[in-house]
C-alpha cells in the first residue's frame, strides 16, 4: 500500500509521496541543448541590422525610431508637450487632480508659477535692487549670488574636484555634465535631432527654450524694449549680462586675478575653458579620434559643429547679411572681420590699444597679428606644430599660410582631388 504512493521523477533521483514536489520537478520550459538548438536572430524591419541579443535589439530600434519619426506626447487641457510618456503621465496627472491651479503671479512682468517660493526667487533675481540684496558670497573666488541654490551650483560646477563629482555621461558621446538635467538638454539637441521651439518672426528653430529666448533678444526685440548691461569702466554695453561679465574679463581684469586654462601640450592659454576645450580637439586630436560634421552641400568638413553651420550659412544658404564700410567700400560677412578692417585702417592713432611683445620692441594693432608675430619669431621647435603641403615639402608654422601656398601653387592638384 505504502509503496504504491511513492513516486519517483524521471529528471534526478528523488523519491517522494508528496504530489506538490513532485509537480514541482516538472520543467516548465523546454531544455536547452547548445549542441543542436541556435538562438533567432532579431531583424530590424527599417534596415539589415540583425542581432541575438535582446537589449542591443532594443537600443538599435529605439536609435532607429528616433532617426525616423518621434512622436510628442501633448495634454488636452493645456499646451504642455514632452517626448517622453512618464513625464507626460506625471503632467496629466498633476493637471487632472489640479483642474483649477491658483498661479502666483509677479507684480512687475507677466511671470506665474505654481510655487510662492519660485514667485519669492523671481523677484529676487529680475527685480530687487543690488543693494537690497543679501548676497551669498563664494569663499573661495569673487563670485557672488543672489540665491542659496546659485552658490551651491556655482561651487558644484568651479570648485569641486573631478574624482568628488558625480558625472552624467551620454550614451552616444564623450560628453558629460555636472548636472543631470544639461545631460537631458544634451541628448534632446545633439542625438534625437529635435527642434520644436520655433522663432515666430523668422525660420529659426531650436531644440532648447532658453536659446530662443536668446534668439529673440538679439534679433526681434525693440530698441525700446531691450534691457542694456552697460560697463561702468568704458562705453560697452550688451544685451545679455553673460556678455558683459566676459567683457569684463576679457578687457579690465588685472592679469594677476585671471584664471588662465594651459594647454597641455603646447604653450597655448586662454582666459576660457570651452576655448582650451576646441583648440585641443582642433590641434592636438588624433585623426582617428576626431569626429567630423559634414556638409550635405559639398566635401566641406569641420571638426567643429558651429563652423558648419557657419560654412551652411555663408555659402550654401546666404542667410548671413553683409556688414559695410562707413569709410570705405569695404564690405564683409563676419562683423568681427569688420572690426578688424576699421581698427587697422580707419582708427586714430591716439585710440588704438596696442598689443605689444614682450621679447621684442615689436606692437601691433590686431592681438591675432601678434599671436602670429609670436609663433613665427620667438616659437622654440620642439613647441612648434608644423603643418606640411602634402604635394611638396614645403612646412610652415601658420595654417593660412599653408591655405595660401596651396591655393596658389597646386590649383591644378586641388582639382584632380576634388
């Protein structure tokens, strides 16, 4: 009788009255044997790419869907629209349960929000006089906020350590941010190719709400309207303080007080970190590490984003107006150009700033003339990055001189390569 109820599993060598354990022995799958079954490929329907792996399928097919066409996610009861689904969620919950939100509205300009705290920091920051403030004052530079949450951002982003910062890295590039919310910005603009916040005046289109705000500062507002920033040691003055504070430190900070960014691989310094950041992927990149942007018009290729756009503009679209002379003929596309032209040819002597060498009694009155005069005259050779024709053996320490060179003297060359 006993014996009878014993049973017995035919995958190890259990004996057992109990139907539970048994049951439990069964394989729910069936097994899998590495000799005679193979894994399916996944195949993507909009190219050939095909893989085994799933998380590597999925990341190409979201790639792929974001190449083709994203779609907005849009509340119904108010102009709100996202790209991703749980912010949209969040949103449409929020405005739901909130059908009639009481805004707290600024006494001064058209602002609103939600919170009394965001209301108090608005005012703090567009409407109270400097010397209403209670400044929050960094220890360890000249910098100065008005809020709380500026300081502790600023000592984040200039004061901190590399190994004591908490990176976020992009996916698709080297590049990392300090905070999360510039690596979302980053991904929006620079990998999913989105540009919905377009320009009601003009063509202009894109993917960040702050720069169009800039976009119409510059460009749209009236004269009356405009809100100057004026130097208090000269005449200069700019519509946006991020220009005047780099005025500042660019014509009227003591040499003493200036951070200086060093190249490490050449003498080159500069008052800017995004400066340091482009002449060391311009000069001292490997080929292989270089990522290039190419323009879909001609073979033309920068390593640099805003010097396509550049070249798009001024030779493929004519977007660019050209600035003119008032002393002379002299037109060009670049208003920098320009205020070379009048600070060499049109300005007094007594007005000129001029930029002197300090090995040698040697001035000029553009700071490129001397950088130039620099490297050619008091440059030792093992500093020296030299740039080479690649038809003749002709070298030179100045890359527009080695343009000139080939321009003029292998023409016939340039054509049989194009």
């Amino acid at each position: 009788m006993f014996s009878k109820n014993i049973k017995s599993s035919q995958l190890c060598p259990l004996f057992t009255t109990s139907g539970f354990l048994m049951a439990k022995q069964r394989p729910s799958f069936t097994p899998f044997d590495c000799e005679t079954s193979d894994i399916d490929f996944y195949h993507c329907k909009k190219c050939d790419f095909r893989t085994k792996c799933t998380l590597t399928f999925k990341h190409h097919r979201f790639k792929k869907d974001v190449e083709h066409t994203i779609r907005s996610y849009t509340c119904e009861k108010c102009s709100f629209e996202t790209f991703f689904v749980l912010k949209w969620l969040q949103h449409v919950s929020r405005c739901s349960i909130n059908k009639d939100i009481s805004y707290f509205k600024c006494d001064h300009c058209d602002y609103q929000c939600k919170r009394k705290e965001s209301l108090k920091t608005h005012t703090i920051v567009k409407h109270r006089n400097d010397d209403e403030i209670d400044w929050f004052q960094c220890r360890k530079c000249p910098y100065k906020a008005k809020c709380g949450p500026y300081l502790k951002m600023h000592i984040k982003f200039k004061h901190s350590n590399d190994e004591d910062i908490k990176w976020y890295r992009c996916k698709e590039c080297p590049y990392k941010a300090k905070h999360n919310s510039n690596l979302k910005a980053h991904v929006r603009v620079q990998h999913c190719d989105v540009k919905r916040f377009q320009c009601e005046k003009c063509s202009y289109k894109t993917g960040r709400k702050a720069h169009l705000k800039v976009h119409i500062d510059i460009h749209h507002l009236d004269p009356e309207d405009i809100t100057w920033y004026e130097c208090d040691k000269c005449l200069y003055k700019a519509k946006r303080k991020q220009y005047l504070e780099l005025h500042k430190m660019t014509r009227h900070l003591d040499e003493k007080d200036i951070k200086w960014h060093r190249c490490t691989n050449c003498p080159y310094k500069t008052k800017y970190g995004y400066s340091l950041k482009n002449h060391v992927n311009t000069y001292h990149l490997d080929e292989q590490d270089i990522q290039w942007y190419e323009c879909n018009h001609c073979p033309y290729k920068a390593k640099q984003k805003w010097t396509l756009n550049r070249h798009v503009g001024f030779k493929h679209l004519n977007k660019y107006k050209w600035y003119e002379c008032k002393n002379c003929p002299y037109k060009t596309q670049h208003v920098s150009h320009l205020q070379s032209h009048i600070t060499s040819r049109h300005l007094d002597e007594r007005d000129i700033k001029w930029h002197e060498c300090q090995s040698c009694p040697y001035k000029c009155k553009l700071k490129r003339v001397l950088t130039t005069h620099i490297l050619r005259k008091h440059s030792q050779e093992g500093n020296v990055k030299w740039h080479e024709c690649q038809y003749c053996p002709y070298k030179t320490k100045i890359k527009s001189t080695l343009t000139r060179h080939t321009t003029t003297k292998h023409v016939d060359d340039e054509k049989r390569n194009i």
